[in-house]
C-alpha cells in the first residue's frame, strides 16, 4: 500500500509539474523563440537591404522625397492644369503631374550643369541674368512635349467625331439602344475618341453615374464639339426627346464644321505660302534670271 502511495504521489508531482510547465513556460519559450525568428528575420532584411545598389538603396528614395516636396510646394492651380494636360495628351495612368514636375526639374538641372560646363570649357562665364532664362527654357520643354501632344490628339478626336455620330446614328436607327450603338461604333473605330468612349461606359458600368461618365469624356479630350455633343446627349435623356433625331441634327452639323475648318485652311493656305515664296523662291528666280545678264554686264564694263 506504502509503494501504491509513493507512485501516485510521485506520478501526482510529475503530472503537476508537466501542467505547470505547459501553463507557464511553454508559452514564455514560444514567445522567446518567435522573438528570435522576428530578429533573425529583421536581419535577413537589413542584410537584404544592404545588399541592394547604392542607387536603390540611398539616391532614388532622395529623389522621391525631394520631388514629393516640391510637389507639396508646387501651387494647386499648375497642379490640376498638369493633371488635366495628362488626360488630353492621353497619358492618363501612365503620368502623374509628379512625373511632369521631376521632369522639369531634372531637365532645369541638366540644362544648367551642361550651361556651365560649356561657359567653362570656352573661358567665358555664364552671365548670372542668363540663368533664369535657362531654367524656364528648361521647364517649358517637358510642358511643351505634352501640350503639343494633347493639341494633336485633340485634333484627331474632332476630325474623328462627324464619322462617329454617323456611326451612333445609323445603329440607333436600326433599332439599338443608345450604350449599345455607342459600344457597337467604338467597337468599328479606332482612335483617342473611341477610347474615351470605351472608358466612360466602363466607368457607367462599374456604377457611376451616366452624366458623370459623360462629363468625364468631356474633360478627358478637350474638343468643344464633344462637349456640344455630350450636353446635348444629356438634354436629350433629361427631356425625353428623340435621340436619333438628335444624332441626326449632331451629324450635319458637325461635319458641316469640319467642311468650314477645311474651307479656311485652304483659305489660309495662299497667304502662308507668301513669305517662303518672297525669301526663297523669288531670289533664286532672280538670280537664274537675271544672273546671265549681271555676268555679260560686268564683262562689257571690264573692257571699256
């Protein structure tokens, strides 16, 4: 009986100590050991991170903060006009007015720095008062680069509407609904304009609202047309009205603009041809005209 007691108290002491452990240290080894894995881990990443170039590592994290500075500095007025000078060239997406800014200051940099190394290189010094002019030659190219960029694309989406609308006006015709024709005719074209259609149905698609979707196409090409178009597309859901007939009516009306734009480029042609005729064409015709007499006069003089 005394060797039964023994082994239970025995057996008692051992279960108790396995419990206390259980309850007390295996927690405090686990948190200890997930500690070390934290540590190793975050040295893995410090070494990870040295690993990288310099240029990774040091200069392109101070660029960004220098450029998201003088961004912050940067007035919101040019802020929006950048943002909506990235979406009439059709870099929205792939721009930001960020990436306009770093841009003009990496070319202000460049412009200057190239500036002095030529002055110096020639012995003749940069004057201080051309250094202002440098920098803002500088900061119009990139501003430049993509304003003639959204003045092209602009051009495009105006000579592509008349063709669009009758496009939209024949599929309404032959009984489609208005998305459906609008989806049917950029399906047929390709262009800026057919993309800026696509991207308003897919923004009604996704749940904004049809007046915002068509608003946005608006702001995103630029083109006064469009947005004659587009207002009168809302008007005409607003009011209930005949939307073929109001494509009709769009139709002729546009491409009787695009005739009036034809007929006064061609207006303008005779006037702009004036001044490459007088200093380029008209000497040279004088000199094959009256080059052989001058050399016959001269000739005739030289004897008397």
């Amino acid at each position: 009986m005394a060797y039964l007691l023994t082994a239970a108290f025995f057996l008692s002491a051992f279960l108790a100590v396995m419990a206390g452990y259980e309850i007390f240290l295996k927690d405090a080894d686990h948190l200890q050991g997930r500690l070390l894995q934290l540590g190793q881990s975050q040295q893995e990443e410090e070494l990870d991170e040295m690993k990288k170039p310099f240029a990774e590592r040091v200069l392109t994290p101070g660029y960004e903060r220098f450029i998201a500075t003088i961004t912050k500095a940067t007035p919101k007025s040019i802020r929006m006009k950048y943002e909506k000078l990235i979406q009439q060239s059709g870099y929205l997406g792939k721009m930001t007015p960020s990436n306009i800014i770093s841009m003009q200051v990496m070319m202000a940099l460049i412009v200057v720095g190239v500036s002095v190394l030529l002055a110096s290189g020639m012995g003749k010094p940069l004057s201080p008062m051309l250094y202002p002019l440098i920098i803002l030659i500088a900061f119009m190219v990139p501003y430049s680069f993509f304003n003639t960029k959204a003045q092209k694309r602009r051009l495009v989406v105006q000579n592509q509407l008349p063709d669009m609308l009758d496009l939209l006006y024949i599929s309404v015709e032959a009984g489609l609904g208005f998305d459906m024709a609008l989806k049917k005719s950029t399906d047929k074209m390709k262009g800026p304009l057919s993309e800026e259609i696509k991207r308003g149905l897919s923004e009604i698609s996704k749940g904004k609202g049809r007046q915002e979707a068509f608003r946005g196409i608006i702001q995103r090409t630029g083109v006064d047309d469009v947005n004659t178009f587009i207002t009168a597309v809302i008007q005409s859901e607003m009011l209930g009205t005949n939307i073929a007939n109001m494509l009709r009516v769009q139709s002729h009306e546009m491409r009787q603009r695009r005739r009036q734009r034809a007929e006064e480029k061609a207006q303008k042609i005779p006037i702009k041809m004036l001044f490459p005729l007088i200093f380029f064409m008209l000497p040279a015709l004088f000199i094959v005209i009256l080059g052989p007499a001058g050399i016959n006069m001269i000739k005739t003089l030289t004897k008397m």
